[in-house]
C-alpha cells in the first residue's frame, strides 16, 4: 500500500484528548507534520517513539504529533511502566474515537502499528511507512529541509512493485 493515500489532501486535525501538549487546531505554519501512530500496550512502540522524538528535535522543520487510540490514562500508565513518566513529546493524543485514525491513517491502508504519516507543508500526504526510527529518519530529514521530491518517491515505488511482480 505504499502510494496509497499519498497525495491526498488532508482536513484540519480533529478534536482528540490530549495526553501531553496542547490540541491542535490547525497545523503549524510552514511546517511538515509527521503523525505516529502508536499503541501504548506495545513496549517496544515507546521505545521507537522515544527513538522518533529525538530525530525530531533534529528536524525543526517538522512537528510531531504521537497518536494512539488507548485512553489517556492508559498511555500515562504505559508511559511510566516504560520510564518514561516525563513525556518529552510535543503533542501526544489519545484517539479514542478513531476520528485520528479515519482522517489520516485509514487513507493509508496500514494497520499494523506503529506506523508514521508525513504531511507535507501543502497539506498532503507526502509519505507513510512503519513507525520506526530507521524508517522514519529518512522522510523526516527531507521533509524537515523542504526538500522531500514525491515524484521521486512514487517513481521508486513503482519501480520496485515492477520488480517483486517480475521476481
């Protein structure tokens, strides 16, 4: 499913309770977002989103924003078993209502969390992939600089389900 979704326009993000850091309600100016997708009953998730949020600080062009459809008190217990009682990220929602997952990762056809969304400063999909941090360090530095080529992206995509077909 690795172009699905991609390009798509995104809506203003939906109300959600926030575990850490104030709701958003529109996306930040002249900035990427990168969604990650996570659930708290995962130990090895948290560490990949604690991995995420210091590439992050190393990219100020994007703002991170951790997602996970646990409720809050749930993420804070994950958060603390994990030790990570000091929750360094930007913004961290508990999706309860699935409304996170039905604007931004459903459009993607992933399911297996973690899982990263990257919307681009236009407002689109730029890219999606698995919520780690080799995965997501890549799209994020590029994204971060401005300098993420989409065509570029799609025609690698292509490429390589060319490849697999003719394997």
């Amino acid at each position: 499913p690795e172009l699905v979704g991609v390009g798509q326009h995104v809506p203003d993000p939906p109300a959600g309770v926030v575990v850490h850091g104030d709701q958003p309600d529109r996306w930040p100016e002249g900035k990427g977002v990168l969604l990650v997708f996570f659930s708290s009953f995962t130990p090895l998730s948290l560490n990949h989103l604690r991995s995420i949020e210091q590439l992050s600080t190393r990219n100020p062009g994007i703002h991170v924003i951790a997602v996970a459809p646990d409720s809050k008190q749930r993420i804070h217990s994950a958060m603390a078993a994990a030790g990570a009682s000091e929750l360094p990220w930007p913004t961290i929602i508990a999706d309860t209502e699935g409304r996170w997952k039905e604007a931004f990762l459903t459009p993607t056809q992933r399911t297996h969390l973690p899982v990263a969304v990257a919307i681009g400063r236009d407002r689109t999909i730029l890219w999606h992939g698995p919520g780690i941090p080799q995965g997501v360090a890549p799209p994020l530095a590029l994204i971060s600089a401005n300098r993420w080529n989409g065509e570029f992206y799609a025609s690698r995509i292509t490429r390589d389900a060319r490849r697999k077909e003719h394997a």
